[in-house]
C-alpha cells in the first residue's frame, strides 16, 4: 500500500539514485551544473548516512510497532539532504516548487500508510 511508497520513495538509494542519475545526464550532456548537482547529491546522501545510522544506534529509540532505530527518522533526513543542495545549486524558488522537498510525503505515506 502507501507505506510501500513512502519507504520507497524515503529509502536512503533512492535519492542517492536521483543523484546518480542527475550526475550521469550532466555528464552525458555536457551539463556541468547538472552534473556538479548529481555529485553533491551522492555526497549527501552519503554525508546522511554518516551521521545518521551512528544516532540511530546511540539513541535506540524503539518504533511504533516494536521495531528499533526510529529516531532520527531516515527519510526526513535524506529529504533535508537534497533539499539543501538543490536550493544551494538551484535556489529557493526551485526547492520551494518542488512539494516533496518542501514536504517530506515519503514520512507520512511510511507512518501513517499502513
């Protein structure tokens, strides 16, 4: 159902593909702004993952159905990541028209989907 598509969507591969893919068309087409976004969007994600799974195993808070490693939430994380590199490459106007950077979806389809 819907909390499939917020997993997937807020998964941590799928922005780091997003990045991979923008870094590969600005290569492929000589775009040097397209493909400098592509690769700090991989760093990024990368950077998310670094400082956030050591959190995760530090606070150890447990999840609404008994799991582990609730907090801080991934997908909020990884959306904030590419939100700040779009707005930095692309500025306000082009984060701010893109809802689910401005909105994280992928949370709220997660939680609240199944």
């Amino acid at each position: 159902g819907l909390a499939h598509v917020g997993n997937f969507a807020g998964d941590a591969f799928t922005p780091a593909a997003l990045g991979v893919g923008a870094w590969a068309a600005g290569k492929h087409t000589q775009n040097i702004r397209l493909e400098t976004t592509g690769s700090d969007l991989i760093r990024a994600q990368i950077l998310n993952g670094v400082l956030t799974i050591p959190i995760k195993f530090i606070v150890n808070r447990p999840r609404p159905d008994a799991g582990s490693h609730s907090f801080p939430s991934g997908h909020t994380s990884a959306t904030f990541a590419t939100a700040a590199v779009i707005q930095r490459d692309y500025g306000v106007a082009a984060y701010l028209s893109c809802p689910p950077l401005t909105f994280d979806p992928s949370a709220l389809l997660a939680v609240y989907g199944s």
